[in-house]
C-alpha cells in the first residue's frame, strides 16, 4: 500500500468522522465497488464481502439483472407516491404476493418500517376482529430481540446500548424468552389482550440463535389456539438466507424448485425487507391475507417512498434471480460444507467454540469474553486476509456471504477463516 493511496482510504474514514454522527463502529475499510461475492476497497484491494450488508445483498453486489430493472425503471418513472397509481406498483403486488403465497402486500422501505406497520395492523386487528377493548392490546415479543430502531422497536429491545436514554418507551408489549414454548404459552393463557406473536425465525443479530426443531411450529399452533396472530421477522432470515425462500417456509404453496426445504409454518404476517432489493434500493414489505390486511384502510398508514416504481422494478428482479439461480438450494448445500469444514477446524481449536447457523447464516463463538477486542482484532486479521466479516455481540462473529457464492470459493473462504484463526491460538 503506497503513502498516497492510504490517504485515500484514511481520507474518507476522516470525513465521515468529522461530518457524520458517530452511530457506527465500522471496521477500517473503504470500499468504492462490489461485483458478485466480492468487494474492493478504495486501494483495489479484493475480499470476500462475509456479511453481504447485514443479508440484504443475498443476490450478489451489483448484479445486473437488478441493476438493469433499476436503472430502466429510473429512466422512465421513479416516484408518484400513492396519491397517484403507478403502472408497477400493481404488478409487483402480484408477483410478490404470489411469490409468497399470500392475498396481499403491503410496501414501505425499510425493515423498521415494516416491522412498525405489521404491528399498527396487529393491533387494528385486534380491536377491529378479535374484539379486545381499545388501547388494550400487547403483544408478545422475545427477550434479545432485534427488530430495527425506531422508538417503538426499541421500547421493546433488552439491549442497553439500543436503548438509553431514548425513553419514554412505547407501551403494549410483553417479552418472553426466545424458544421457550412454556413461557409463550403461559403469556397467551394469563392475558386476554394479546394481539400477536412476533418472533424472529432465528435471532440474527443477537448473534445467530437457531431455536430448537419444531419451536416455530409449536409457536404458531399456540397463537392458533389463542387466536393470536403469528408475526414473523423475516427481514434478515428470508429470501434464500438459510437455505429456505423463508426461515419459515410455510405451508407456502410456491413451489419453488429451490425451495428444498421442511415445509414448517406459514405465517399470518411476514415481515421482508433487506434482501428483498438485492441490496439494490430500500425495499420492504408486510404480507397478509386479506381478513388480516383489509384492517388497513385509505388514510390509515402510508409511506411517501413506499411502492415508488422503481422499488418494484428492483424487487421483482432480485425475486427472480432467487427463484432463477436456485439461491436457496446453493445457501443449503454450502452452508453444510461451511458448518463441516469449521467443525473439523473447532475439534482442535481453543479460540473457537462453535459455529451454528442455517443455510449461510452462520456465526462462530470465540472462546472470551464478551468485553475482550479478540473477536474484533479477528476480523481485522480476516480482513487482512482478504475477507470481511463484523463481531456481533463482543465474542460472536457472523459469517453471512453472498449466496451466489461458488464451492470453490467457499472452500477458499474456509481456508482463509481457518488460517486467521490458527493466527490466534
Ligand atoms: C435489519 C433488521 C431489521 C431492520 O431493518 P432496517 O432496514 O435496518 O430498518 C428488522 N428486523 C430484522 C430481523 C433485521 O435483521
């Protein structure tokens, strides 16, 4: 690295010091362009991208398919907002409803956004249908939750930092503990004023928590049963994620040829976002069938961006390629290999306890403390290597790729994480 090209990426990370709000702790890397798996930096350094933005560019960086529906779309129409009808909106409605097998969707941009109004229908439901009394109505949520950051999303998070000094908190929520079925059962029996479930299929940011076979299942027979409605938080595990189109892969009548795995339950909402765009643009989205969506009525939610054209456009096209390069069947296959081959690595390793995970969200535990900077001089070490990856949690690293990612280059990621690991035994 030449004097002058480190100032470049010195540059930049000055810049966003001095004229931005501290509201991140990036690792130091500049990055100026991405294609497929990988990521270059400001120097024309290469690395395998190992979070793939938080699993919203499960598609790839860049992919053209995407790139090319937005940027015909952006030179047509970008933006009526819904005082008017635009000729996309519609069609994408379809697709993705289809797509996913439910009556309807509802569009906004960003994952806390739709986390917010598939709780507003949650509680319109719930006085308009279930008939509980107004201004009584909570909902379940589970402890280590994320859901995004707006004041409602964090009046109901247990993470300190999220929360500080942001109150007064929203009302109406009640936390349980995550994969407990006694503990979400005796919630449902004790309260008549609960609207919904919501839950996160697996708890990504808390740092990849698989819940146990059969949780989610047993979840939502019990919502059933307490005529509940089932929320699930897809927005970082759907869309091919962990080796299903959805953690949840319903009863979902997609038939999906890549969509390999056990049919296990259908939500009442879905909640997608993130990858939805292929990391393109903002796209998120709340599913529903129709007694549940029809509580929406004109003038009761409403988003100025949300349902825009060029949203649409991106979104049908990210869908596409998932369905078309088969991007749940690849994350299933090398998310086996990966969990196989870190596991033959950990059977020898002292700074590494475990990797977990679905399909290719995964995470590996390193062996200290929550408050000890090894995992985070790890992935200083990975990105030395060639790979970039983020702590979550102090001692836990997530590994989430692209997933159009190849077996060759995912042994070659294996080696890479390995030998960086080797470094610190
Ligand atoms: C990222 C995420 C969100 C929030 O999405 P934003 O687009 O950042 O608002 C909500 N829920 C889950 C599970 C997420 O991973």
């Amino acid at each position: 690295m030449s004097v002058a090209e480190k100032t470049l990426s010195q540059q930049a990370i000055d810049l966003e010091n001095k004229y931005g709000a501290h509201n991140y702790h990036p690792l130091p890397v500049v990055l100026s362009r991405g294609e497929g798996v990988f990521v270059w930096d400001v120097d024309g350094k290469k690395y395998y991208d190992f979070l793939s933005a938080y699993s919203a560019v499960n598609q790839g960086h860049c992919h053209p398919r995407i790139v090319g529906a937005m940027a015909e779309q952006a030179q047509k129409l970008t933006l009526t907002s819904r005082a008017f009808y635009n000729d996309v909106l519609g069609t994408y409605e379809k697709y993705a409803s289809e797509y996913f097998n439910f009556d309807k969707l509802l569009p906004m941009n960003t994952g806390a956004e739709a986390v917010e109004t598939a709780l507003k229908i949650c509680r319109r439901w719930a006085y308009e249908k279930k008939g509980i009394a107004e201004n009584e109505a909570q909902i379940i949520v589970c402890e280590n939750n994320f859901h995004g950051r707006t004041t409602t999303i964090i009046s109901f998070s247990n993470d300190p930092v999220a929360r500080k000094n942001f109150g007064p908190y929203t009302h109406g929520f009640i936390k349980i503990e995550y994969d407990n079925l006694v503990a979400l059962e005796n919630a449902l029996k004790s309260n008549s004023n609960i609207a919904g479930f919501l839950v996160e299929p697996i708890q990504g940011e808390a740092g990849v928590y698989v819940p146990s076979d059969g949780y989610l299942k047993a979840a939502k027979a019990l919502c059933e049963q307490y005529n509940v409605l089932f929320i699930a938080d897809e927005v970082q595990t759907g869309i091919a994620r962990t080796g299903r189109l959805l953690a949840t892969c319903g009863n979902c009548s997609c038939e999906h040829k890549d969509c390999s795995g056990t049919p296990e339950v259908k939500p009442d909402i879905l909640i997608l976002g993130k990858a939805l765009s292929g990391g393109a643009y903002p796209v998120s989205a709340v599913l529903a069938n129709d007694p549940i969506m029809n509580v929406i009525t004109p003038g009761s939610h409403g988003s100025t961006f949300g349902g825009n054209p060029i949203a649409g456009a991106v979104a049908m096209a990210a869908l596409d390629v998932v369905k078309e390069e088969a991007l749940a069947e690849n994350a299933d296959r090398l998310g086996e290999l990966f969990r196989s081959e870190l596991n033959k690595y950990i059977e020898n390793s002292s700074i590494c306890k475990l990797v977990r995970g679905r399909g290719l969200l995964n995470a590996v535990v390193i062996n200290d403390s929550e408050e000890s900077d090894t995992a985070w001089n790890i992935c200083l070490r990975l990105r030395d290597n060639g790979l970039l990856a983020k702590p979550t949690h102090g001692n836990i690293i997530r590994f989430a790729p692209p997933l159009v990612m190849n077996e060759s280059q995912l042994l070659d990621c294996v080696s890479i994480i390995t030998k960086t690991l080797q470094e610190f035994e």
